[in-house]
C-alpha cells in the first residue's frame, strides 16, 4: 500500500470547496482522509481519464463524486461535484 505524504489541491478542487457549507467541508474531509489512508479505494477510470479515480461519498443527503490521481506518495485532488455532466466537465479540465 502507498503512504501518502503530499495532498494537491488543483485550483478548480479549492475553488469549489471554498463554496462549501461547514458541514459540506467536513464530509469532503472526511472522503479525502479516506483516500489518504488507501489511495486505491476508489474506481479506476479507463479511456480519456485512464489513471483517475473517483470515489463517491455521501454529503446531505447527496451523492458526491470525488476525482483524485494517486502519483508516487502525493495525492493529487482534481474536482468533486454530483453526478450530472461530472465527467464532462472533468474531461474538460484533465483535457483541455
């Protein structure tokens, strides 16, 4: 298992959180301790995304989609959102 030393926040990820209610904030903390811990517990994508994963987790009653790429030992957090137009968007960002 890979010990991660390093959490990236890529601009649009802190942009994003920085919207966030507090107790929003927390569940995505919560999501990225999480991924920290075991960087592979989310679902590999394949195709344009190949080496990103997402996790989905829980926020107000809501289902949160959580894009993050796991190199060496940093941790590197692209974007979160729900699951309308959420990988367009991240194709968009990762693919300009």
């Amino acid at each position: 298992m890979i010990k991660i030393n390093k959490i990236i926040q890529s601009p649009l990820f802190s942009k994003q959180k920085k919207k966030l209610h507090k107790n929003q904030i927390k569940d995505l903390d919560k999501a990225v301790s999480k991924i920290a811990q075991d960087p592979e517990t989310g679902t590999m994508k394949i195709g344009d995304l190949s080496g990103v994963r997402v996790y989905k987790f829980k926020s107000m009653q809501s289902l949160i989609f959580l894009a993050y790429e796991s190199i060496e030992n940093s941790l590197i957090l692209y974007t979160f959102g729900s699951h309308q137009n959420f990988y367009q968007k991240l194709k968009k960002y990762i693919n300009p």
